[in-house]
C-alpha cells in the first residue's frame, strides 16, 4: 500500500521535473533570441535558470533514490569477475542494513541475521541457506543492478527463476519483453553450460 503511495508520488515528480526541464529549456531559448536578436534580456532569466536546475537536481534525486538507480562508482568494480562483484553488492546491501540498527539492535542475533538476509528472529539461525540467483544473474550481459535484485527478490529462489518462463520474467518491474528474451536465453544457455561442466 505505501509503496504504491511513494510510486505515485514519484512519479508525479518525475512529470514536474519534465515540465521543468522544457519550461526552463524553453525560457533560455527566450532570453538567447532576446538577447541576440532584440537587444533585450528577460529580467532575472539566469537565477531562475539556476533555481530551476537546483530544484530538478534535488527532485531527481529523491525518485533515483526510490527506483534504485543513483550512481555508483563502478569503475573499477566492472573490471572484477562476476562472483567478486556479487559479492561486493551483497557486502554492500549487508552494511546497509545493519548501519540501520542501534547499538542495543546489533546485540540481538536475530536481528543481525534477519539484517543479513538469513532466517528471521523466530526462526534458527543455523537453518540451511538456499541459492537465490545472483551468481547466475550476474553474468548475464549488460544486466543492471538495480534489475538483478528486483528479479532474485521476485522469484526467491534459483530453482524457480531456472524455472522462470518470458512472461514470468516480464512480471518483474523494469523487465520488458526484450530483457525478458535476452535473460530467458542467458538463463538457460548458462544452465545448460554448467551441466556440461558438471558432468562432461
């Protein structure tokens, strides 16, 4: 319920920040035919330019937050094999989490490892782990990050994303019917390969 409330509000900003931008492109154009043409400049035109960029840049900010999709310094991170960089994602998402707790928090076993993606507080905490994905995901070509988790958190479990057909994929948010082909045939090309290396 509330995340479909901030999708709204999200995207409702996302519509103010175009409007924006064409107003604000739209008001320079103005000021540069003025200028050049009449002799004559709009009144304040550059500060409102610059209030105008402040505000798209803080605005922007909040829906790139919400989807997920604000830079990274990856530069050096694409240059790192494929388990290296699933590992520096989970690392990553863990610190997070666990940046949330308080110090009192951090006592509790189970909140750590509920934090850490593992069995929740009423559960055990020596329970098995189960492969979700993400070392098959991650190599799959030109896969974001952002599109990478919300697909593992969608079919929570390696067996039922191997299982996953087209259609499956495009039920994920961000996933349209190309990358839904292009990880479909990835998927199961890489399947097939592990097999054959598995049992020459």
């Amino acid at each position: 319920m509330i995340d479909k409330a901030f999708d709204r509000v999200a995207r409702v900003i996302e519509v103010v920040l175009a409007l924006a931008f064409i107003f604000a492109v739209l008001r320079n154009f103005a000021n540069v035919v003025g200028r050049y043409l009449l002799g004559l400049s709009l009144l304040g035109a550059d500060e409102v330019q610059i209030f105008i960029m402040v505000a798209m840049t803080f605005l922007g900010a909040a829906v790139v937050t919400r989807r997920n999709l604000h830079l990274r310094m990856d530069v050096l991170v694409r240059f790192l094999p494929a388990g290296a960089r699933v590992a520096l994602r989970v690392a990553e998402q863990v610190l997070t989490e666990l940046s949330d707790l308080s110090a009192t928090d951090l006592l509790d076993l189970g909140l750590v490892a509920s934090a850490m993606g593992f069995a929740s507080a009423t559960e055990s905490l020596d329970g098995a782990a189960s492969p979700r994905g993400y070392r098959l995901l991650a190599r799959v070509p030109r896969m974001p990050s952002p599109i990478l988790d919300r697909v593992v958190q969608h079919f929570d479990g390696l067996q039922k994303l191997l299982a996953a057909t087209v259609e499956d994929l495009q039920g994920v948010e961000g996933v349209g019917e190309s990358r839904a082909r292009s990880v479909r045939e990835a998927i199961s090309r890489l399947a097939d390969a592990s097999i054959i290396d598995r049992y020459p």
